[in-house]
C-alpha cells in the first residue's frame, strides 16, 4: 500500500490564528552567561555581558521564544515536508534562532558564523540522536528528524551554555513568538483545535479553539514566574 497524498485543502476557506503571550508578575534576572572558556566567543560579543535567552522577557512584558503549534485537530491532514532547509547558525556562540520550527523529514542546515569549533548534539527522546563537530569555515551539516517531537533540545559539547530547541511537527502549523511576543499561525483549514504554548523555563499552556472558513481567531496566554 502506498502513503496517502498530502491532503488538499482549499486555500479560499483557511483561517488563522494569532495571539500574544504575556508574562505576569516580576521579570526575571537574566543569566549572565561566563564565556571565559573561549576568547573566540568574548571577542565576538565585544567584551559586553550576555545573558541567556531562556527565561528572558521582552521590555513590553511579553515572551519570546515561545513555539505554539497545533496540538490537536489537525491528524486526519497529511502534508509533504517542504523542499526547503531551515538554518540555525552559531553565532557569537550562540544559537541563532534559540527556537525553532521544522517539519518531520524536512531538511535543518547548521551553519558557523564563528571562527571556533563547535560540536552540534540534539538530544531527542522520539528520534536518532547525533553529535558532529564543525570547524571554522567547515560546509554546513545537513540532517532531518524523522518523527514529530515536541521539543529537542540542542547543545554544544564544546560551549555548555549553547542552547537551542527544535518543535518537530507533522503540519505546518506552527509559530514562534518573536520580541514584541505576538504569534500568527496561518492556513488552518476550518475546525477544532487545541494550540500549545511552549517555553523552555515557564511550562506550557494550552487553549481550545474553532476556527471557521476564512475566520481570524485571536488567542492569549500567560505566564507566570517559575
């Protein structure tokens, strides 16, 4: 028997839905992180304190980085992964997104913009674990996850506080909150859902949402301190 064909959805009734996270109560501290180990990594960064991005909230009170996805109502709908590769880059020994969307099958591309060597090691529970090293200069590595996951994290053997998280999905309704903390998933066809909000320090949240022909729903959620 073959798979069944990516569904077919009619592109005039599809709805969205877009939303704002918000965080409730006192703004965390951020984590000053100590790139000592490395004078690669100061260097880059011009000798200026970093912080880590987990925890960090926006000066508008809201979170970024959060992936909010369809948790629920879109299984009977079976899509192609993209042709096209999704980038992360290490940058300033840091990972560039820290959050990240990809479908399962479709292609992540890892690239450097360092001139230090890094060691790429996604630590999945539902799919093949790997760990590569990539030098200065080196070609990008190419890899693909093949089951959905949500999230898998990605660290650096060589630089501890490197973190990254990848929300593998069957669909490609998906999103990332950005600085001002909004969100839109876009091309719902008409139905039930259940949308997740995930964050990597404050847990995760979840709403129920009917989305009708060519309906823009908003949602919100919020968070509180860990």
């Amino acid at each position: 028997t073959t798979a069944p064909g990516p569904s077919v959805i009619d592109q005039a009734t599809v709805g969205s839905v877009t939303g704002k996270i918000t965080f409730e109560g006192a703004k965390p501290k951020g984590k000053p992180i100590m790139m000592d180990q490395d004078p690669v990594c100061v260097q880059k960064h011009g000798g200026k304190p970093v912080t880590a991005e987990d925890g960090e909230v926006n000066g508008n009170g809201t979170l970024p980085n959060v992936f909010v996805y369809v948790k629920a109502g879109a299984e009977k709908l079976t899509f192609a992964p993209p042709t096209d590769a999704v980038s992360l880059d290490q940058d300033g020994c840091m990972y560039k997104p820290h959050v990240l969307g990809i479908m399962a099958g479709q292609t992540l591309t890892i690239v450097s913009s360092d001139a230090t060597t890094h060691n790429i090691h996604p630590m999945p529970k539902d799919n093949r674990e790997w760990n590569m090293s990539q030098a200065p200069g080196a070609a990008p590595i190419e890899q693909k996850f093949a089951r959905p996951e949500i999230m898998v994290p990605i660290k650096c053997n060589q630089h501890p506080w490197m973190r990254a998280y990848v929300g593998v999905t069957a669909n490609p309704f998906f999103a990332i909150s950005g600085s001002d903390g909004t969100f839109t998933i876009k091309g719902l066809p008409p139905g039930d859902y259940t949308i997740e909000a995930w964050t990597a320090t404050f847990g995760t949240q979840e709403q129920k949402v009917t989305v009708g022909a060519k309906e823009a729903k908003t949602v919100g959620f919020k968070f509180k301190p860990s």
